[in-house]
C-alpha cells in the first residue's frame, strides 16, 4: 500500500461531499491533497508532540502559499475556547480570507477545535483533516462535528462542519503509544457493536492481529468502520436520528472522562468502559443477552482495554453528569442501547434507577 494507491471512500453530502484516503505516504503525496485548496492562505494547527514528527511533510506540500502553523499543548484538557481564540488569532494574523483552508494535522483533540475555529472564521472556511491517531481515523475526522469542551462537559459547544478531504496516512501510527492505538480499535469495536455483527465477528477473528498492528488488517479495520460510518453520516448528517447510534457508550464514557478531569481515561478507553456499561443496562431491561455482553468484555480485553470503572468514581456523580448529555430530551436520559451485537438503538426514559444500580454494581 502506498501513496499512489490509497483505499479510497467517499461521504456522499451533495454539494459538500469529500473524499477519505486512507494508506501510507499520504502526507507527502501533496499532488493528490492540494488539489482540495481553494485559496491561497492556510493553517496548519497541530500540536507539540505531532508537529516535530510530522509537520514538515505537510510544509513540503504548501510551497508558494501563505501558511503558518499553530501548535497547542498535547492533550483533552487543551480543547478550550481560550485556544480557539488563539487560533483565530493566527487565521486574522495571516489575512486569512474567505478561500483560506485550515489543516488539522494531529488527533481528535486538534481535529476537533481545528474543525470548530474553521467553522466559526468568516462564519465558515475550509478544513482538512490529517488525522495521525487511529482513534481520529477511524472516528472523529469523519462526519463533520467539531467542538469543545466545557468544565461543565464535554463537547457541549460545537458545530457541524464537514471538511474538504480526510488524510489518514497510517504511517504516522508507527509513532503512536500503545495505550493510544488500542483507545483507537475501541472505536473499531463500536461501529460493529452497533450495526455489523458480522464485522464484529472479523474482529474477533483478527484480534490479535489488530493488536499487533498488523499493516493489512489495521487498513481494513478502519476502511470498514469508515465505510459504516460514511452511511450513517450520508443518510443522518446533523444527528436527528440514526447517527445517534454511533455515540454508543458515550454517555456513560464521557461521565467516566469528565469525572477523571480528562486525565485519568483516554476517550476511546471511555467508550470501551462505556459500551460495556450500556450492553450491562440492556441486560438489566431485558433488551439483550449475557451472552452479548460477554462477547463485547472478551473482545475488548483481547485489544487491552480496559473494562472497569476507575477507582475512586462516584456513582451519584457519574449519574449527575450523564443527564447533561447533548442526547438527552426534557430532563430524561436518552441513551444508546442494544438488543445485541449489530443491534443499537436509542431508548428515551431510561429509569435512571436503573443506571444508577448498573453504575453502582460495576464500581462495586
């Protein structure tokens, strides 16, 4: 697999549809990228560990244009308005125009407020996304929802803005932890845990191979999770209904990160604790089997997620901060559960008693 040669998917939105590559030397191959720039003054935003790694690639490509960088510190708690501020600073700084593109060139966390500062420039400029983490291949560089966090939660001030192209050369997962690639395969997990059952047996055929990193099957692992994703995206852009089934273990995984003040769980390692305390909830509604549930825990475990509530969490406090969530109607929770593998699906007015025994369950 190379440059000339990536795995090509599109998401089809009409006038805003846009092309997803994913393959290796994509970085460099900026015959094939800068074609999705309209004008001649761009952004790159990264952040400090990325940059050093990976930013001169993408400078080669920008030669003749007027361009800058702008890089955040490392981490979750950096997706802040203050740096959204900072960012259109730079934009303001370099004359951006209404043609300008911004480049986000990291993980989620740059992708995201790279994605929302774009949205928010002359009400709406360019981006593309270069995503150098698996989680943001395989998820958040695809779909077009940008945004930022909150003391309060995660995520609570956004936009939907689709980008022009995603990047996803797999060539930068060769300088990614461990611990940051598995967090990733849990969003691989996801997408077959909500609508792909027979995905979700491919995944337990590879596993091992997965956490390996085995080059042929990390490929087609994000190929068919963006696939899946690319139709849910096409069919439901703005989350009015069927898309909300890609935030499966969200709720509970963005209580369980808020609680951690971001530190304490990577996001993917959120939703993989998550999923599992949603097929838990199912369970206990009579909705889907133990049998499902064991599935999921085994899978997860094979990857190296981890399967547990953190020590030290509050099951009242884990509740309080799930009602906040952007799902939830007229101060009921809405939550994603399922019927088993490959069956998702949204249940409003959740006994929120019932969460509370599940929560309290696990942390016992």
């Amino acid at each position: 697999m190379n440059a000339s040669n990536p795995t090509a998917i599109d998401v089809t939105l009409g006038t805003r549809s846009y092309p997803v590559w994913i393959g290796r030397g994509l970085l460099g191959d900026a015959a094939r990228w800068r074609a999705r720039l309209r004008g001649r003054h761009v952004l790159v935003v990264s952040n400090t560990t990325v940059a050093p790694l990976y930013l001169e690639r993408v400078a080669q490509g920008l030669e003749g244009l007027a361009w800058s960088s702008f890089l955040l510190d490392d981490g979750e708690a950096h997706k802040s308005f203050a740096n959204v501020e900072r960012v259109l600073e730079a934009l303001a700084k370099l004359g951006a125009t209404r043609d300008a593109c911004v480049i986000a060139l990291g993980g989620g966390v740059v992708g995201d407020l790279a994605g929302f500062s774009a949205a928010c420039w002359m009400r709406g400029i360019d981006f593309i996304q270069m995503p150098t983490t698996l989680l943001a291949m395989v998820d958040s560089s695809v779909g077009g929802k940008t945004g930022v966090n909150l003391p309060a939660g995660k995520n609570l001030v956004g936009a939907f803005h689709q980008p022009r192209a995603v990047v996803a050369d797999i060539d930068t997962l060769a300088t990614l932890p461990d611990r940051e690639y598995r967090a990733g395969l849990a969003e691989v997990v996801k997408g077959a845990a909500i609508g792909d059952e027979p995905f979700f047996a491919w995944l337990e055929a590879h596993a091992d191979a997965l956490a390996a990193r085995d080059e042929a099957a990390v490929i087609e692992a994000i190929a068919r999770k963006l696939r899946y994703k690319a139709g849910v995206v096409a069919r439901d852009e703005t989350e009015q209904g069927e898309r909300a089934l890609l935030n499966l273990g969200h709720t509970f995984g963005h209580a369980l990160e808020t609680a951690g003040r971001y530190t304490t769980l990577l996001h993917g390692e959120g939703v993989a604790v998550g999923m599992l305390l949603a097929a838990r909830l199912s369970e206990r509604l009579g909705m889907g089997a133990a049998a499902d549930t064991a599935r999921l825990q085994g899978l997860l475990e094979r990857i190296g997620l981890p399967v547990a509530i953190p020590p030290g969490m509050d099951a009242g406090q884990l509740l309080a901060l799930m009602r906040l969530d952007k799902k939830n109607t007229a101060g009921t929770l809405r939550l994603i559960l399922w019927r088993g593998i490959g069956k998702a699906e949204i249940v409003a007015g959740v006994n929120e008693n019932d969460v509370l025994a599940v929560l309290r369950e696990a942390i016992a």
